[in-house]
C-alpha cells in the first residue's frame, strides 16, 4: 500500500452559499452511514444560528453533524484549529464535510507549508495586530500601496490575489515577514502534501443562484435574524468580534445599533453575498486540488454509484464533471494564497 493509499477518504460537499449544499449532505452522509463534517467558519461560533443556516434540530436528529458550535462569539478560531479538530473526528467516526469555507477544507485536506508554524502568531498578538494596523493607515493614506509592496516581494503570490483584496494581502505580506522572503518560494520548495483523499461534490445551480440567494437572506430575515443579532449584541458581543463582522451580522449588527435601516441592511447582504458566492467559486475551481471531483448543477442526478464506489476505496485519480451538468472549469493548483474572511449566509 503506496503513502496515498493509507490515507482516510472523505467526501465534500461543496459550493456557493445557497446551493443547497446542507440538504446534498445529510443524503450523502445517509447514503454512506456517516456523519456531517460541517466545514463552515460561522457555524463554528455558537449563538449565531439563523445567518449562518445552521441545520435545525430535526436534521441533526437525521444525521449526527460534528464541527459546529464549537466556540463562543468572542474566541479567536483559526483555520488550523479547524483541520485539528476535523482530522480528529474523521478519525475517529469517518465523516462528509459539508460547507462552503474553502480555506477550512483545504487547511484538513493537505498540509500548510508557507511557514514554520512555530514562527508564526495568532490573529490576536499584538505584533501581528500592530503589523495589520501599521498597513491599513498606509493603504487609508495611499490606496493600493499594499498590493504594490507584496508584489515588489512576491509577485507569484500577489498576482493570486485581486488588488483590492487587503485582507488577503496583508495575510501574505505577513507570512513573508515571517519567511524573511517570498512565501511563494517556501510554498515552491515544500508544496503542500495530500493528508485526506478527497472527492469534490461541486453543487452549484449556475444563475438559478441568484434568485436562491434572495429567498435565502429573506427567509433568514423572517426567522427572526435581527432577534438572533440584538440578542447577541446584549450578551456583549459586538463588532470587536470577528464572529460579529462575519457577511450578514456585520449588516445586521448596523440595524441593531441603529446606522442602517432593515431594508438596507437585506439589500446590501444580498449584494454582498452575491459577491461572495463568486468568490467561493474562484476558490473552489483554483485552491482545492482534489483527486475526485463531481460537478452538479441538479443535486438529483447525484452519481451514487461513484460516490459509494470511491468511500469503498474503489477508484484512482479522476478529475471529472457530470457532463451534462458541469458548472464551470476545473483544476488543481497547488500554489493556494491565503484565504480571505468568510461570511454567512
């Protein structure tokens, strides 16, 4: 037995926000007698129920979903912590990863290698805050100056990263402090390794997703979001907390404390989430190097017969789309950036 063939084998069920992804899940995690994996950076933090549509109480009765509601609003819970736990889990029961948090599912499935992680520092240490902050006053005072500096330092990485991405540009500018150089020359010497066999259950309807979108944001809306966030705000979580600034509660939280109507609050976490859905999308086609991937536009033209077939440990490598349901080009790329912030819904 080759080192790739001794790995566990997970499936994933991926895609854009609102593609249904929860509801392909439990099937598939049914269909293997496995649990759900949820692989969500909102769900992660209890209290935040309806904007991050964490399953009800009868879909977990249905099928037992580890990985969610892990931490309180206020924790700090990084993607590394994340693969600990999930490598952990899957371990220990097998499991389907469910969920739309790329940098979450590739943090399990492969290893980092962008730094020595005993250099680097938590998103709370006063060096890093301060290095973070030190930036955003530069990009305030002369817009782009970020993007351009992680260029003249690393051009590979910075033409991975859209200029007005700053987030993900001072992530990188900061593991290239860490490495003393280009992180990409580190990523390039060390690429990332394989520690869990994927199969890529890509579900995204194409421009049905749009209008899903809408319904979704108006469906949380009438479920009482804005309760869920006033209640959250008066146990003194607020937008000091990352769980708090997530896409959705950040909108939400503006109502709450009076900066912004309902109605303009619903419009912009739509367009918002819009914006998202297209980013999981470029994530999904350039970051997640799977050794199976399936791409559905129809949840019920699900191909069991592969799934089962590769959970038995049937199957080599094959990097395939349902042919008459593909949705979008697909391919690995091993040279992954870091991944910006992840938002609900």
């Amino acid at each position: 037995m080759t080192e790739l063939e001794s790995l566990p084998r997970a499936v994933a069920v991926v895609g854009p926000t609102a593609a249904g992804k929860e509801s392909l899940g439990v099937r598939v995690a049914e269909r293997l007698q496995q649990p759900v994996l949820v692989c969500d950076s909102v769900k992660v933090y209890r209290g935040l129920d309806i904007g991050s549509a964490k399953p009800d109480a009868r879909t977990r009765a249905r099928v037992a979903h580890h990985l969610i509601d892990l931490v309180e609003p206020d924790a700090i819970f990084t993607a590394v912590d994340y693969a600990d736990l999930a490598l952990e889990q899957l371990a220990r029961t097998g499991g389907v990863f469910v969920g739309g948090t790329g940098f979450y599912l590739r943090a399990t499935a492969w290893t980092q290698t962008w730094s020595d992680p005993s250099l680097d520092r938590a998103a709370d240490d006063p060096q890093r805050v301060a290095f973070e902050a030190s930036w955003g006053e530069r990009e305030a005072a002369e817009p782009g100056a970020a993007w351009r500096a992680l260029s003249a330092i690393d051009a590979p990485t910075a033409e991975g990263i859209h200029p007005n991405n700053f987030r993900r540009i001072v992530r990188a500018l900061w593991l290239c402090r860490i490495c003393g150089g280009a992180v990409s020359r580190v990523r390039a010497a060390d690429p990332p390794r394989p520690r869990v066999r994927l199969l890529l259950l890509v579900l995204d309807p194409g421009p049905a997703l749009d209008a899903r979108i809408v319904r979704r944001v108006d469906a949380m809306i009438a479920a009482g979001w804005q309760a869920e966030v006033e209640n959250l705000r008066q146990a003194g979580y607020d937008g000091r907390h990352k769980a708090m600034r997530s896409l959705g509660y950040r909108q939400m939280l503006d109502v709450v404390e009076g900066r912004m109507d309902l109605e303009s609050a619903r419009q912009a976490i739509v367009l918002a989430t819009r914006q998202y859905a297209r980013r999981q999308r470029t994530y999904l086609r350039h970051q997640l190097p799977a050794e199976h991937v399936i791409h559905l536009s129809d949840p019920e033209a699900c191909p069991w017969d592969r799934i089962e077939a590769f959970a038995r440990g049937e199957g080599g490598p094959a990097h395939a789309s349902q042919s008459n349901l593909a949705h979008g080009p697909t391919g690995p790329n091993l040279a992954a950036g870091p991944e910006g912030p992840k938002g609900a819904p």
